[in-house]
C-alpha cells in the first residue's frame, strides 16, 4: 500500500458522490491532475513523517490547476520541480478555468505555506524529511456564479458519505507515514482530524491557515504560524534560508 493507493481508492470513493443545489459544478484534481499529483506523492511521500500538515480541500487556482497541496503554480513549479501536463474536467464553470502550470493567478495560500517552508527548510527535501502535507477532502465546489464552497458549508447529508471517505484516507496516510503531530491548517481540518484519528496515539492541533481572507493570517502569518507549531512541541530548523523569488 502506497500513499497514491490510498489517493486512488479516495478519488473512486468521492467520484460516486453526488451534490445537490448550491453546488452547480465539481472538480476533481485527483482524476484530471493525476499525474502531478502522483508525481508529488511519488517524490516526497516515501517513508515515515514526524509532522503531517492538514489542509481542508483543493483552492481554484492552487491544487485545482497543479494537483499539489496548496499548489500555486510558481512554487509547484520552481521550488518543488513539479510540472506536468493537466487534463481538464468534463464541464468547467467559465470563472474558473482549468490552466494547469499556465494559470497566471498565483494561489496566496499556497505562495505563503511554500514560500515559508522555503524560507525555514531551504530545501523540499529537507522539509519533507520532517513533514508532508496533504488535504483532508480533494474536491473543489463551486456554485453557478464560480463562487467556492467549502466542504463545511455542504448539507448534513451530503457532508457524511464525503467525510466518511476522507476519514479512512486520512487514516490510510497516517498509517503510512506514521506521524507522530497532525496538524491542522485551519479549525476544519483539526476538527476533522480529532474525528476520524480519534482512537489514534497523536499529537492533533492546528495551525492558522494562510488564507487572504482571514485578517489575522494578512498579518505574518509565516511568523504566526511558527509560533503555533513551536508551542505544539515541533521543533524547526534553526536558520532561515534567503531566496529570491
């Protein structure tokens, strides 16, 4: 059992789903962007982790164009060496186009959790020897407008099959890198963290998450962010590294 056994058993699990109004339209990364997906399984996700950092579910113009956690195409691209081709979903919103490594919109989440294990870990391969981060849900919502919706904002309903599949890939990939901290980015994701690893042995909290849309994470979330790692008991490398970008 491989990480990219586990992403392929999810992605048949969520594919049989089915969601009713306000969601219009669903992308599914893990089936269009298979293969830059499982190219970043396949070079960072061998072997055991201390840290696994959780995000909550793909954003448009991140992991939806490069099938990378919080994958803003430059940092996909240009620190993580990560570029394939992308197909594209059988019916796309007009908003949101599927570009793959061309989309010009630069994904500020994903600029800001790369660009921070950067700047701390200098290279991919030195924070992957500590960490791997991975999204709790791998599809994106969004309504007839293009407008994104988060897993949490789905009906009851529709919110338990979808969460009853992330919750044992979830459980598959700690099994595999057998972290000793779960983090997630964002109350959602450590939420549902404590649900589906509850009879686990770990170490759950969360970390702010780098979205500009929360005040707080516009105000040094690398520095926050941090702080909130060092107070969980992780410990970081000791130097920060200078990058042009």
């Amino acid at each position: 059992m491989k990480l990219q056994d586990t992403a392929q058993i999810l992605a048949a699990e969520v594919s049989a789903l089915t969601f009713a109004t306000p969601v219009a339209l669903v992308y599914h990364p893990l089936v269009y962007a298979w293969e830059a997906h499982s190219a970043y399984l396949e070079r960072y996700g061998q072997g055991c982790r201390s840290v696994m950092l959780l995000g909550m579910n793909p954003g448009p113009f991140g992991m939806a164009q490069t099938g990378v956690p919080f994958g803003d195409v430059e940092m996909v691209r240009n620190w993580l060496g990560i570029e394939t081709p992308v197909g594209r979903p059988p019916v796309e919103h007009p908003k949101r186009p599927i570009l793959g490594f061309q989309c010009p919109r630069r994904e500020v989440s994903g600029q800001r959790l790369w660009g921070w294990a950067r700047a701390r870990f200098g290279s991919p391969e030195r924070f992957f020897a500590q960490c791997f981060v991975v999204n709790y849900c791998p599809l994106v919502f969004m309504t007839e407008t293009g407008r994104n919706l988060t897993p949490d904002a789905l009906p009851a309903d529709e919110q338990a099959p979808l969460f009853a599949a992330c919750d044992r890939a979830l459980r598959s990939t700690v099994d595999l890198l057998e972290p000793v901290h779960v983090i997630g980015i964002g109350r959602f994701a450590e939420d549902r963290a404590r649900a589906a690893l509850a009879e686990r042995d770990l170490q759950i909290g969360r970390i702010l998450h780098p979205s500009p849309a929360s005040p707080a994470a516009n105000r040094d979330w690398a520095g926050q962010a941090e702080r909130g790692l060092l107070q969980l008991g992780i410990s970081l490398p000791g130097r920060l590294y200078s990058h042009s970008t």
